[in-house]
C-alpha cells in the first residue's frame, strides 16, 4: 500500500499498525534490495511526472477582495 502511494498514516490506519511501523518496515525492505549498477558515463536520463520550477515569478500573484 505503502509502496504504491498511499503514505505512511494511511497505510497505518489501514492496517491498524503506528505509521511508524510501516515506515521501519518499508526501510527493512529497502535494504534489501540489489545495488543498482550505476553506469560510468550516463548520456540520457528521462523524469516522468517531475517538475521543478525554480526562479522567480514573472507576475506578481493578484488576490480578489470581494
């Protein structure tokens, strides 16, 4: 559940466990994972579904006071 995006207190609730035994028990996991071979030189690399925006806004936010 965790795994697939639900978050740590949900998945808790769901389970009826503390949050941070889902989150102890998603570190076990992690550590046993394979090392991943990282190439020695990368050419290309592709993020899905990421964007950071990182500068300055060319407009000024505008609130409406109704």
């Amino acid at each position: 559940m965790y795994v697939d995006g639900a978050g740590l207190r949900r998945t808790g609730r769901q389970l009826g466990v503390h949050h941070q035994t889902v989150a102890n028990w998603a570190k076990e996991q992690a550590e046993q994972l394979a090392e991943t071979p990282v190439p020695a030189e990368v050419k290309t690399a592709e993020f899905d579904e990421l964007f950071t925006y990182i500068g300055d806004k060319k407009t000024e936010s505008i609130s409406l006071h109704l």
